[in-house]
C-alpha cells in the first residue's frame, strides 16, 4: 500500500476539494482496502484492484456521509496549504481541480480512469459499463469538463 499511496491522494482530490474531507476520505478509502483485503485475488495487479475500492469507495462515501454540500463553487476555492501555485502549470492544474468539482461522481471516475491511462475496456469493467458506453460518456464528460474550465477561467 506504502507503494501506492499515490493513489488515495489522487482519489481524494478529484473527489473533494476541502482538506479536513479529503483525509476523513482517504481513511475511508484504507479501511475499506483493510476490509476487502481478502477478497483480492491478485488476478489484476495490485494497484488496479486498490483503484477499483478507491474510487467505489469516494463514489459511495458522500451519498452516505451529508457533511459537505454536493457543489463546489469557485468563491470558497483556495490554495492548498503548504503549496505553491505561482506557475502557469500549477494554475491550470487548479483551474482543472476546480472543474472536477462540478462533474458528478461517475464523470469523476471516467476522468479519473482516463488520466491513469485505463483502456475503454478497462474502465467499462471497474465501473460495470460497456466499453461503447464508456467512450460516449467519456467524449461527453471531456467536452463538459473544457467547457466548465472556460468558465472558471473566464470568471476569474
């Protein structure tokens, strides 16, 4: 898990943009590996399999837990402590967590599982979709994510 760990910071950022959530998030996030342990078969490699818990976990987690609000809005947006952002690189990259926020959970996973470089097939598997479906969603959801990007960057 110490290898991976990159993969709840990952998980937990595209998920929620408060830090105090992001680590109730992520402690989810390694119970819940702590839990299904034992059902990992090593039939995907490890990493594969801690993505999959991860991001069903940060889909399921908010439905049950109403401690914040479903939207983001870029007025309560600030800079991640101990961060810099004083580069045109790191600005976008805000600009695309930003964005993120207001996708709904499955257009998360889609973005999510695209940026890790998952095939269509792949990413039809982790969240039950076919591959077909997969590649519609996944055009929509980019098209929608550039759109709101525009937005914000226009906004500021």
């Amino acid at each position: 898990m110490e290898e991976h760990k990159g993969i709840l910071h990952k998980v937990s950022r595209m998920y929620v943009d408060n830090p105090q959530d992001r680590e109730d998030l992520q402690q989810e996030i390694i119970v819940q590996l702590w839990k299904s342990y034992s059902k990992y078969k090593g039939e995907a490699a490890f990493s594969t399999w801690m993505y999959r818990v991860a991001i069903n976990t940060a889909i399921t987690y908010f439905k049950k837990d109403k401690r914040r609000s479903d939207r983001y809005t870029y007025d309560t947006a600030s800079e991640p402590e101990h961060e810099q952002y004083d580069t045109e690189k790191e600005r976008q990259l805000e600009l695309f967590y930003l964005a993120v926020q207001n996708l709904n959970r499955i257009e998360k996973a889609l973005i999510f599982y695209f940026m890790e470089g998952l095939s269509h097939r792949d990413t039809g598997i982790q969240l039950g979709i076919s591959e077909g479906n997969v590649r519609v969603k996944l055009n929509r959801t980019k098209e929608k994510l550039q759109n709101i990007i525009k937005e914000i960057d226009h906004e500021s």
